[in-house]
C-alpha cells in the first residue's frame, strides 16, 4: 500500500495547474528529517506552525488597535487566519498549491512586535532601521522557535514568509497569492474594525470606491479576491484586474489618513513605544535577566540583538506587565 504522502505528491501532478509549484520539487529543509508517511513536506510546515509558541502569542498582539476591550476587534491572529482563508481560496481556484500557500499565510506575521507597526517603528529606532516583522518572521521560524533549534521549515515556506510584503516577490505564485491575500484582509477589516471604533462610517469611504469594490465588508473582499482570480488564470503570474487594483490602492490610501495615522487610534502608541524602549534599555544593561535562550544570543550576537529578539516575542499583555514590574512600584500591603 502506498504511503498516504505518495498518493497526495500524485494527486499534485494529475489536477495541479502547470504553473503550480509541486511539493515533490521542494528545495528541502535545513537540517535532516525523516519524511512523514501521512504528510507532504508544507503540509508538514503547517502543523510545526499551528503548534508553535509563536503562532499561539498571535492571540494577544495588536493588529491597529491597542489591547481593544471589545471581544470583536481583530488580534495578529484572526488577521493571520483571515489571510490564510483568503489566500487559499485563491489557490485553489487558481489550480495551484494549497498546502504551501496556507503554510506560508500561518506564518507570515510570527515576528510581528507587540503593538504593532508602533512596537515595530520602534525597534527601527532603537536596534536597527532594517528591523522588519517579516524579516523578524523567518528570524522566529529559523533561531528562536523550538528552544533555538529553529522549525526547521522547507525554502519555499521561508520564501514566502519574508517576501510577502513591500516591494518583496516570492519565488512561487503560493507566495505572492499571500502578498495579495494579506493586503485584501487588512484593508477590509481594519476598515471593519474603525467602523466598529466609531473612527469611520461606511459612508465615509469615498462614493467612487463604493461604487468600483462594493458597499458592505463581503461584496469588497469578494470582488478583490474574484478579481485576482480573473485575473490570474492560466498565467504564470498573480494579479489583479487593473479597475480593482486602482480602486484597492486609493482605498488602502484611504485607510492611511483616516485610520492608520488616526489621533484616536493611534492615541496610545507613545505610551506603547515608551513601554518597548524601556524594555529595550532596561535588557541590553542586563542582558542577564533575559531567558536563557536569549542570554546565548546575547553572548553571540551582542544583548541589543537578544533584546530585540525578546521583546519582540512578547504579547502586548506580557509586555506590559514587565514594564509594570521593573518600573511602576507597588502598592504597600501591611
């Protein structure tokens, strides 16, 4: 009886697309490993990152919104899952690799600080301009997850992990469908989530966008993504249909002068950067207080790194619950 993985690398070569990256074709792992019977190789990448520590912090770290009390504002991990949603639905319509194109969508934001693009800023001033979560991501993946071994995840997820961002271009059409899946989510329900904030109305987004991408939340993220697939089929490439893409671009635009660089929602973003750079000053002096995972790192590549690397593994709620242990004292209890 063949093995279950043999009958899946099979089922790829009969109904994948000729532009479809087949798993058989994978530049491999780091390290050596022993094939799973059951699995392919990104189905295997997968699980390693459901099950990692740092896609379960996902949970309790900001998307726009600062530790929103609210139980329906987006987290880093309900933006992750909307991504991978998105981007599989592309994939599969599109006839090409599913299991890669979810593997790198679960694990394209692992590095992301806490308090987002603020914590992020941050870090740019404080460790390095070159600091980025993508590049913090396949940091995650490949060092600090697993104890420093790292999850040891095939080249093509990796790929599409620090390229899905920015002027970056993945190597595989799974890669680049993340890129796009990434930008649909986060236009669409941050727009969903300043609504519910009181920041924006429905109405407020300029009568010409509504008219091109659609009035309601659904009809936006389904003519985007329609858009990619019309646009993508039977091509070596992934894109989007000219009118959709215009029209996308000025509403993420818009997005930036009414949402992202809102005084309302972003009104606690000092604070929070003032939370990272205490953290960072307090652990590159005592490198010695950091877990010792980081402490290596500290000896081998300098405490600023290990600091960066620590601090941005934390949640927003564990990072200030630092801040407030080493620097707000407490009360007197007789």
């Amino acid at each position: 009886m063949a093995a279950m993985r043999d009958v899946f690398l099979a089922r790829e070569r009969e109904t994948f697309s000729k532009y479809a990256f087949l798993t058989e074709n994978t530049r491999g792992r780091d390290y050596p490993y022993v094939p799973c019977e059951i699995r392919t190789e990104f189905q295997r990448d997968r699980d390693r990152i459901i099950h990692c520590q740092s896609f379960r912090r996902l949970m309790n770290k900001t998307q726009v919104f600062l530790a929103p009390v609210g139980d329906h504002y987006r987290t880093r991990l309900t933006h992750t899952l909307e991504v991978t949603q998105i981007a599989r639905i592309i994939a599969r319509a599109l006839r090409l690799n599913e299991d890669l194109t979810e593997a790198a969508a679960l694990g394209h934001d692992l590095g992301h600080t806490p308090f987002g693009h603020a914590g992020e800023a941050e870090m740019q001033e404080l460790y390095s301009k070159d600091f980025t979560h993508y590049r913090q991501s396949l940091r995650v993946v490949e060092k600090l997850e697993n104890n420093g071994k790292g999850l040891n995840l095939t080249w093509e997820v990796r790929d599409g992990i620090v390229n899905h961002t920015g002027s970056h271009m993945a190597s595989t059409l799974e890669g680049v469908i993340v890129k796009f899946a990434d930008r649909i989510a986060y236009i669409n329900h941050d727009i969903d989530d300043a609504c519910r904030a009181g920041i924006l109305k429905p109405d407020d987004i300029p009568a010409e966008l509504r008219k091109v991408l659609g009035e309601t939340h659904g009809e936006r993220i389904n003519r985007m993504v329609t858009s990619v697939i019309v646009a993508s089929t039977d091509r070596a490439t992934i894109a989007m249909e000219p009118e959709i893409r215009e029209a996308t671009e000025k509403l993420r635009d818009f997005l930036f002068e009414s949402v992202y660089t809102n005084p309302v929602a972003k009104a606690e973003d000092g604070k929070a950067r003032g939370v990272i750079a205490a953290l960072y000053g307090h652990y590159c002096a005592h490198p010695e207080k950091m877990p010792p995972l980081y402490r290596e790192i500290a000896e081998k590549e300098g405490a600023g790194r290990a600091a960066c690397d620590y601090i941005s593994c934390m949640t927003d709620r564990f990072a200030i619950e630092t801040y407030k242990e080493l620097y707000v004292p407490k009360v007197w209890r007789v």
